[in-house]
C-alpha cells in the first residue's frame, strides 16, 4: 500500500471572512492555520501534502506557506479550475463560484496517483488527536467488498462560532460507530442559549442537539473516491445547473452520502473531544489566535516550526 497523502482544500472564495483568510497569519511569528496542519500531519506520519489552489492564487500560496514548508513536507499543486469540466459542459455565464468539494478533490486525481488520501479544508483547525486518528485508520485499512472510509467527527458545540452562522454535516451514526447518513445544514447557528438550524432563511428553526456528531470536512480515503468522484460527476452537472447554475456544488459529503446508501461504503466515525478553531468571519480571527497562542504557551507548538 502507498503512504496516505494529505489534500488540503484551498480553493474556495471565503465571501463570508472577507479575503483570502487560507493565507492569513494567526500568530505573531506569521503561521498560518495550514502550519498547524501540515506540522500535526507531519507528526501523524504523513511525508506528502497536495495543495487544492486556484491556479491564479499560486504566487500567494507559495509565498505565504509553500515554499516554506515544502522543506519538511513534499508538496504538489492542483488547480480546482471552473473550466475544469467533463466533456460536453461548459461554465454558465455568470459562475464565479466553484464547484465544491466534490470538485475540488476530484482536481488532485494525478497528484494523488493511487495513494489513500487524507482531506481537510485549509481554514480549519482539527487538532493534533484528528491526524493521528486519520493516519492509522489508512495505513491499517483496504477496500474489500466495500470501499473503506473513516471521517474524524467532532461534537457541533465544539465547532459553532459567536459571530454568525456555519455550515455543517449533521451525522446519524450507529452504535458501532459506522455513518448512517449525513445531512448538509447550511445554516447552524447559537440561537436563544442553544444551537439551531434553519433551511429556509429563518421562519423556522430546528434545535439540535450539542452534542450531535458533525463533519468538519476531515475524511480518509481510499483511492476509490476519486473514481466515484469522477463517474457521478457528469450526473450531477445535468440535473443541476439547469435548476441552480450559478450556484450549485457538488460536494463532498453528499457523493459519500450516495455511497452509503447504495452500500458501496462504509464510514467508520472517529471521534475527537477537541474543539475545532476557524475563521469564518473576521470576528472570529482574535479567538482562533487566542487559542493558537495558549497552545503554544503550553509547548504545544514550537516557536519555529
């Protein structure tokens, strides 16, 4: 078996936060929230890292991280391009939205070339436990007669901010720790002392439960996902842009979600009690620094890394 790659998803527009919050310093020796990663992975076992970018992003990725890092960890480029299409589809005029994670990974399929594939958003802060559990659970798991998948899973109080909405993946897992289904809640929020949901802007809402297991985008991978990407991809493309072309995307969990109920694969669910940090919005950024700099105090992290 090959060694897990890590795939960083660095590609999207962050209209919320307001600029290019993947390359925003979080400490005050310059790190960035990918640091953090790319040093926990590092630390897990992972030795490679493909970097998810917009192509005309490049200059400022290798600035702000790559050139840096890629003395400790191998690194690649894919570009998540919009013109990046099966044959016999072409961009809707007017799209400047990418196609989402479901496209964005699809994008690493020559980086990648047939390793089992560790994926995160580069925005987001898993924790050094999140690695360790995703590196073991590849390196000691093959496809047999399902495809095998594992998804590091966090409590939804651990992952909310104060100062606006998320979007998140509500899981249903059962007792032996397997997922049974994932729903896409595009709008979680602390509402009235508790955490709710809305699915249509706000006349109704729905409580959840803190405790309840969401997706932060953390998964492990065989190679197979990249076939199944690519294969549902045109399918996805024919129903929706005629409904949504502006704004449809094809994502991540929902393929897994299809996955799971034709019984193709099986999820495992590892759970880690750490508390996820992330800059959604600008707000947020005093808070996510608060906390890298306790972590450090503590010797967490390195001054230098």
């Amino acid at each position: 078996m090959k060694k897990p790659v890590l795939v960083i998803m660095a590609a999207g527009m962050g209209s919320r936060y307001g600029g290019l919050k993947q390359i925003d310093p979080v400490d005050d020796q310059g790190h960035i929230i990918m640091d953090f990663s790319i040093q926990d992975a590092l630390e897990a076992g992972f030795e490679e890292a493909v970097l998810i970018i917009k192509k005309e992003n490049e200059a400022d990725f290798r600035r702000a991280i790559g050139d840096r890092v890629s003395r400790k960890i191998k690194i690649h480029y894919a570009y998540q391009q919009l013109e990046n299409l099966p044959e016999g589809f072409a961009v809707p005029e007017g799209r400047v939205k990418p196609w989402g994670t479901g496209h964005a990974v699809l994008s690493c399929l020559q980086a990648v070339q047939g390793a089992p594939l560790a994926v995160i958003n580069a925005d987001d802060y898993y924790g050094k436990r999140a690695f360790r559990l995703i590196w073991q659970y590849l390196v000691s798991h093959e496809d047999d007669e399902k495809y095998r998948y594992a998804m590091v899973g966090y409590s939804l109080k651990n992952t909310v901010t104060d100062n606006g909405y998320v979007s998140r993946g509500v899981c249903r897992v059962d007792p032996e720790g397997k997922l049974l289904d994932i729903a896409e809640h595009t709008r979680i929020e602390k509402r009235q002392g508790g955490i709710a949901s809305t699915k249509d802007g706000g006349e109704t809402w729905e409580n959840l439960d803190p405790d309840t297991v969401v997706s932060m985008n953390l998964w492990g991978f065989s190679p197979s996902i990249l076939k199944e990407l690519d294969r549902r991809f045109p399918e996805f493309l024919r129903k929706n842009l005629e409904e949504n072309p502006l704004k449809c995307e094809y994502q991540l969990p929902a393929v897994v979600g299809q996955l799971l109920k034709e019984g193709k694969a099986s999820v495992e669910v590892l759970h880690t009690p750490d508390p996820w940090y992330g800059v959604t919005y600008q707000e947020d950024k005093p808070m996510v620094k608060a906390a890298i700099r306790a972590m450090e105090e503590r010797g967490e992290y390195p001054p230098e890394f």
